[in-house]
C-alpha cells in the first residue's frame, strides 16, 4: 500500500471537500481518504499500482479538482 499527498485546485467549500471524498471513496481501492480544505490537499492510501494512481489523477480532474503538477 503506498500513501499520497496531493494539491488540487477549485476547491472553494465543504461541499467540494465532500465531493472529493465521496468520489474517490465511489473509486474502490483507495483508503484513507482526508481532505483538508485550507491547505487544498488529499491525502490517500491505495495499492501502489501506476493504474490506480492514473485512476485516481482522472477521477479528481472529472470532479473538477484536478491535480497541481
């Protein structure tokens, strides 16, 4: 299992917090989900594998959060 902390941008509420959450809970495979709002970070756990991390960069860009590269 491997751990990461992402920047997203957009996310303005607790609504997008939720939003987030939820949608990447919906994924499967990804644990741990904590969303913190005034620093615009996700951090999650799931298997390490290159295709759930790809997954994972496409589920937030069609939530709207896409990630800071």
């Amino acid at each position: 299992m491997k751990t990461e902390t992402v920047v997203v941008t957009n996310m303005k509420c607790m609504g997008c917090v939720n939003s987030v959450k939820m949608g990447l809970t919906n994924l499967g495979g990804v644990t741990d989900i904590v969303v913190d709002l005034p620093s615009s970070t996700v951090t999650f756990t799931y298997d390490g594998s290159s295709e759930k991390r790809a997954e994972i960069s496409s589920k937030l860009q069609i939530l709207g959060y896409p990630e800071v590269k």
